[in-house]
C-alpha cells in the first residue's frame, strides 16, 4: 500500500502542507487519510473501481494503473489541492496510491 512519503507531516496546517507539494516534492494525502487503513482503502477502491490508464512505457503485465476523481479534496500535488487519486497495481499484488492532479494525470495520457 500507499508508502509514508505521502502521508501530511503532523502538526504542519493544511494551508503549508499543499505548498510544500510544489514542483518536485512528495504529492501528500489530506489529513482525513493519515491513518495507513484509510489511505489503503483509498487506494484499493482507485484500483478496483477507478479508470484504467494505458501509459507508454508501462507494461500491463507488471504494472495497472488507475485514477479517480472522489468528489472530495483527498490530497495535495504540484502545489494544489486535488480530487483525484492515482493507483498502481503490481503484478506482485501490491497497490501504491498518491494524490494527483488533472494537469498530472493529463501528462499521464488522461483523457479528463
């Protein structure tokens, strides 16, 4: 599941946690998901649930990936807090999960 680079830092407000997302650092999940079950949970629903995402590069037969939008802001990434989450399946049965935005997931091939 989800690794610990993208849980929120504790004690950092809100407000700084998304601008530390900013170029190249860590996209973080919002507070309401900083207990590992949670994010897993987020993360096994994107896999099971959300849209498949054909990605040059990728090879389905090691990696799946998936997005969804929530309705709901469930992290930050790029600086901005962001409805949508990101979910890879390996063929090892592992799922790694992360907030995204639609810029994002646009580069991704995306079709939002």
């Amino acid at each position: 599941m989800g690794i610990k680079k993208h849980r929120p830092p504790p004690g950092v407000p809100w407000e700084d946690v998304v601008k530390a997302t900013a170029g190249k650092k860590p996209a973080r999940y919002h507070p309401t998901y900083s207990l590992d079950r949670a994010r897993e949970e987020l993360e096994l629903r994107c896999v099971r649930q959300g849209t498949e995402l054909s990605m040059s590069g990728t090879d389905p037969q090691t990696k799946r990936c998936f997005f969804m939008r929530m309705n709901a802001v469930i992290g930050a990434s790029n600086g901005e807090e962001t409805e949508y989450v990101f979910g890879e399946y390996l063929v090892s049965g592992e799922v790694h999960g992360r907030p995204i935005t639609v810029q994002e997931l646009r580069r991704k091939g995306a079709e939002i």
